[in-house]
C-alpha cells in the first residue's frame, strides 16, 4: 500500500528536486546551460525552485524536462518510500541502463566541454540574432521601394 504523504506534502516535491538536481549535475549542466539550451522553456529561475521543492513540476513539463537531459521520466522520479537520507549532492543517479535513450539531447549539441558548448551556442544564437535584423531591414527597404512606387510622386 502507498505511503501516506499527507503529513508533509511537500516532501515528496523536495525528494523531486533533489532528483532533478541531481540528474542535471551528473550531466555536467548547470541551470544557466538549461535554461540556453531549452531555449528558455526552463528558465534558471524556475528550474531552481523546482530542484529546491518550492515549486511543483507539471507532468508535462517533467516529461519534457527528461527528454532534454535524455532521460525518462522514471529517472527523475524518486521510487517509493525513498527517505532524505542524503546530502545535497550526495545522490548518484545510474543512468546508462539499454532502455535509456540516446544520445542525449542536450549533449549532442557540440561537442567539448559544457563551456565550449555554450559559448558555440551563443554564437549560434548571435548569427541568427543578425540574420533576423538583416532579413528585417530588407523588408523594410522592400516595403519602401513598394510604397514608392505604388504611390504617386
């Protein structure tokens, strides 16, 4: 029968977190690395609150979370009757059994060290940032060139 959480609720929220932060520093990731990766779905701010257990995670949102860290949402979920018999930190999570998927998403998007990842991503993102204001300034010359010549002088 499931243990009766309704003394403390939020400590299965915590024992979560604990997991969710545990996940993500095996993978090497920090919250920033997350939140740039994600492409601010999850932002560092609200990953934070959830790895702390002050904020409950959506099924959904977990779900999409694992996929990120190329995981599943059993993995981030903490078994049944776990205690908080650990330190923050403490927790080694094996996640390299055969029904694991794979590569991981977030790893496979360069290749190096977690710095060089993100600083190649920033890069990425500061040539589509200038792409976009190019392809925006041709569009307004395109719109004036019409206008010009739609209109009588």
């Amino acid at each position: 029968m499931e243990e009766d959480r309704s003394e403390d609720p939020g400590a299965y929220t915590r024992l979560l977190g604990e997991r969710l932060r545990a996940v993500r520093r095996q993978r090497g990731l920090s919250l920033e690395a997350v939140d740039r990766a994600s492409k601010r779905e999850f932002k560092d701010s609200a990953l934070s609150a959830y790895e702390r257990g002050d904020r409950t995670i959506s099924v959904p949102r977990l779900r999409r979370l694992a996929e990120l860290y190329g995981t599943t949402v059993d993995d981030l979920l903490p078994p049944m009757g776990e205690s908080r018999g650990t330190k923050d930190g403490d927790d080694i999570i094996d996640l390299r059994g055969s029904d694991r998927p794979s590569p991981r998403p977030v790893e496979a998007m360069a290749e190096g060290s977690a710095a060089r990842r993100m600083e190649e991503l920033a890069v990425a993102a500061q040539e589509v940032a200038t792409d976009a204001n190019r392809l925006s300034a041709a569009a307004v010359a395109l719109l004036a060139s019409l206008a010009g010549s739609a209109w009588p002088a």
